[in-house]
C-alpha cells in the first residue's frame, strides 16, 4: 500500500500520516529516498514541509502533510522587435501534465501569432518534452515572417544579331582554322523579323509579420518598348519589336532601330570621304586623311590610317587604329569620336573620345583617351593590355594590365574629371541661393514699410504683391535645395566609384589625378586599386 496520497485537483502530493504516528521514516533523508523511488519523483519538493514534519514538536498534528506538488509545463512565446519571428519557451512539467498541441496554438493566439506557423516546427518542439528531464527550460522558433520580394524590372530581350556580333564572331575555316577577315555575310533584317522581346515588370509578392500584418512588396518599374527608326510594334504583341524596313539592325537600351547600310571595300581617295545617315560597314582599311561620318554605327574590318571616324552610334574598328606622332602640339592625325561605345584593337598617336565606354583589345600607345565612364584596355574580365605613354584626359574608371613602360615613359591618367563641372555647378547654386536669401530679406523690409501705409486699400495691395513675391522665393528656394542635395550626391557618387586597376604592372612615370588630387609614382607597383578615399589617392594591394 502506497504512503502517499495524490490530489488531482491541486496536484499536491501528501503523507498518509505523520511520520510520528506511522514511526516511519524516520528522517527527512529516508523520506526524500521514498519520493525519488515512487511515482511522484518529477513532483516539486515542498521543502519547507519536510522540514517541519521531522522537527520535534508537540503540535505536530496540526502539521501540514503535503511532501511535493505537481507542475504542469508551461509555455511561453515571444517576439522579435520586427515582427518577424515567433520563439516559444517551454518547461517541461514535474508530475503534472505535459503542453498539448492545441495549449501551443492557443498560446500563439494569445500572444496574436497568426501567420507563418509552422506546424512540423511545432509537433518537433513539443516532442522534445519526452527527452528532456523534469523542470528542464528549452526555446525554439515555430513561426516566421516572411519579408516582401521585390517586383523585377522590365527586361527586353534581344532576339536577332548586329553587326557589333558579327565583328566579334570571326567565321572558321574548312581547316579548323578561324579567319579574322572572314566575318560572314553582313548582317541584315527584313520587314517583320522580330527584334526585341519585352518581359513585362512583375509585381513582386507582398510579405508578412507574424501578426499576420501585410508587408507590401515594391513593384518592378515597367518601361515601354520603345520602336525607333525602321521598327514597330506588332499589332499582335505589344511586347514585341519587329523590323518596318529592310536594313541593319542596331541595338539600343529600351528597343533596336533599323538603319540603311552603307558598305564599303576600302575609304580612299577613290571614294571619297563618306558621311550618311544610317550605318556604315568596310571590310577593308580607311587610308591617310578620309573622313567617315555616321548617325548609325561605323565598322571597320581594317585599320583606321590617320582618318578622322564620327558616330552618333558605336564604333567598332576590329584591327586597329593608327595615327602620326604630332608635331609642336599639333592635334593627332588620327580621330575617333562616338556618342556610345568605341571598341578598337589596336590604337597608337590616336585621339579616342566615347560618350560611353571605351574598349582596347590589346594596347594603347601615346594615344590621348576619353570616355565618360570605363576605359579597358585588354580583354573582358581580366584585361591584360597595356597603356603606354600619352594621356587619359577622363573616365571613371580604368582597368589595364600594364601602365606606363619601363623606360620611364611619361603617362598621365586623370579620372572623375566631371568633379569639376559639378563643384561649378554646385558653386552656381551657392551664389543662386544667397541671391534668394538677399531677396527673401527685401521682402522682409518691404513688409516693414508696407504696414506702415495709412490707406488701407493700398496698404493691401503692396501686401498681396509682397506675399506673391515671397510665394516665388520659397518655391525656388526648395527647388534650389533640391538641385544641391542632388549634386552633392552625384559627387559622392562619382568620388565612390572612380578608380584605376591595374593587373600585372604600374611603371615609373605615371602621374595620376583623380577630381582635384594629384600623385606621382616613380616606381613599379605590382597588380593594385587605385581610387579617392578620404579626400587622397589611396592604393590597395
């Protein structure tokens, strides 16, 4: 026969009757050892009972006979500071009940957890009360937020080849060989042949909180397939650009356009100098002192021999370009100019100018460079060309092999020299908005006079002028601190992103100039970053 009692409503566990009366145990430590040996021994032990019942006393009757209750496990959940994750912690019971899974979710309602449950998480969380001891405390996660996807941009997809493909994609031989000459036939599109492809921006997924609290998701921004010259929509697809005329297709950000092609063997005195409207292609040479002028792209399957190339396109001149040394400051023979990319083999004593990118294959000799953004020298990736002698007038960014030659050669590289359009801008602004402040004031004292005027009538009407007046100067003021915030950042942005990598070498005799900052290297430098941090020229190995 059991010595204990249970009581299932309070849970407490109890003597039969005093160890005095029973004569058994005799101390509190046989009593403990029977606790640990019976069905009760998760219960909590009431100590300060136990105490009591083996201590001599003549009132002992009236002594409390509750040795150990039993704890039901208890659960707990909690928040993140962003709503995002739902932790539960539990301690598993001694002697009373265990946590179902319906006492789980309805904690989790109680604390407003309402999405992102995870239901496996939970049966695994709760299971684990089986394996731990009594009393033990443990936590786990059973509920996630899910944070909002992004909507992605449109996209457009080019769906035939340009010319520039055809120039990087020399056709081989029956040998196995390839023949840089050979590039297949001329690339060109008829009416109705698809050009671009519009994937349309998507919407993005909205996310949520664990509250069940929408988190919405930005939308992609959508742009518009823009059909230029010699293109349209197709009736049937509005997302799909098709050729309007026969002619060579040209690639740009937002659509194509078709461009009448011009095509030459050679440009020499034979043809004369060439300028037209739409692009150009020759498959041979352009010689000593013609002139090749295009709104669309100029290729050139040859060599450039000091003639002078402008496009209001791309450039892509596949073996090189090659000048005379000029003479008593004289300009170079040899010009090439482009509103976008200029792509060249091979340049010495050439004068080269990109709106864009400017791209070298293999070197660039006492050649003065321009571009607005990134001039390679080398090939994609890791280029490995070399820039020697001459000047970089400007780019934002530079990537070479080698720079300079190891006589010494005198190189100059200046970089984010756009620094000093937007400091004068941003000097235009200053003066602009002290001129509003100085105005703002006259109308400040204006007002002073105004109030002064004994007619009434009149004194309202210089008032109204004044406020009109004063309307302006705000309006303007906002929009001139608008203009300022905004050419700030276009300054840190350009200081951020300007930089020089170098590959393989830097030689002596480079002279460096990034916005107003200047160095001077007179040593080797092996593979390096150079960029403006902290208002100097900095390198990094």
């Amino acid at each position: 026969m059991s010595m204990f009692l249970f009581d299932e409503q309070s849970g407490y566990v109890s003597l039969c009757e005093h160890p005095r009366d029973a004569g058994f145990p005799i101390t509190s430590s046989q009593l403990l050892e029977l606790i640990e040996q019976s069905s009760y021994a998760d219960c909590e032990l009431v100590d300060a009972n136990i105490g009591k019942l083996f201590t001599p006393s003549s009132q002992y009757q009236n002594q409390s006979l509750v040795v150990a209750k039993a704890v039901d496990a208890h659960i707990e959940i909690t928040v993140d500071e962003k709503n995002m994750i739902a932790e539960a912690s539990l301690t598993t019971a001694r002697g009373g009940k265990v946590v179902s899974m319906d006492d789980a979710q309805a904690a989790l309602s109680a604390a407003g957890v309402k999405s992102g449950i995870s239901h496996p998480a939970l049966d695994t969380f709760l299971g684990q009360q089986f394996k731990q001891p009594a009393g033990a405390h443990y936590s786990a996660i059973v509920a996630h937020g899910r944070n909002p996807k992004d909507g992605n941009d449109a996209r457009f997809v080019r769906l035939c080849s340009t010319a520039q493909d055809r120039v990087l994609s020399p056709q081989a031989t029956s040998g196995g060989k390839v023949d840089m000459r050979n590039l297949g036939a001329i690339i060109t599109v008829k009416p109705g042949a698809p050009l671009m492809q519009r994937i349309p921006a998507t919407a993005g997924e909205n996310g949520f909180t664990v509250f069940g609290d929408t988190l919405p998701a930005q939308a992609g921004k959508d742009y518009p397939l823009e059909p230029f010259e010699g293109t349209r929509l197709d009736p049937m697809n509005s997302n799909l650009l098709i050729a309007d005329t026969k002619g060579v297709p040209v690639a740009l950000p937002r659509g194509m356009r078709v461009d009448d092609v011009l095509c030459f063997h050679h440009v020499d005195i034979s043809t004369g100098h060439v300028e037209f409207d739409g692009s150009v292609i020759i498959s041979g040479d352009v010689k000593d002192g013609m002139c090749v002028k295009a709104t669309g792209d100029i290729t050139v399957l040859g060599f450039v021999e000091s003639a002078t190339i402008e496009s209001k396109s791309e450039v892509t001149i596949m073996l090189g370009a090659i000048g005379r040394h000029r003479e008593n400051e004289d300009h170079f023979t040899c010009n090439i100019s482009a509103t976008r990319t200029i792509s060249v083999g091979y340049a010495q004593f050439c004068h080269i100018k990109s709106e864009q990118d400017l791209f070298i294959e293999r070197q660039a000799l006492h050649c003065d460079l321009s571009a607005r953004r990134l001039i390679r020298v080398g090939k994609a990736n890791n280029p490995r060309g070399k820039i020697i002698g001459g000047n970089i007038l400007d780019a934002m960014r530079i990537e070479t092999g080698e720079l300079g030659a190891p006589s010494g050669t005198k190189t100059r590289v200046f970089i984010a020299q756009y620094w000093h359009d937007l400091r004068q801008k941003q000097q235009q602004i200053n003066d602009f908005e002290k001129l509003l402040a100085s105005k703002a004031a006259s109308l400040q004292q204006a007002r002073k006079k105004a109030n002064k005027i004994t007619n009434a009538a009149q004194r309202a009407h210089y008032i109204n002028k004044i406020t009109a007046s004063e309307q302006q100067i705000k309006i303007k003021t906002a929009s001139t601190k608008k203009k300022k915030y905004l050419v700030k950042q276009k300054i840190a942005r350009l200081l951020a992103t300007s930089r020089l990598k170098v590959n393989e070498l830097m030689h002596p005799g480079v002279e460096l100039k990034i916005a107003q900052e200047s160095k001077h290297f007179s040593r080797i430098y092996p593979p390096h970053l150079v960029r403006y941090f902290e208002g100097k020229i900095t390198q990094s190995f």
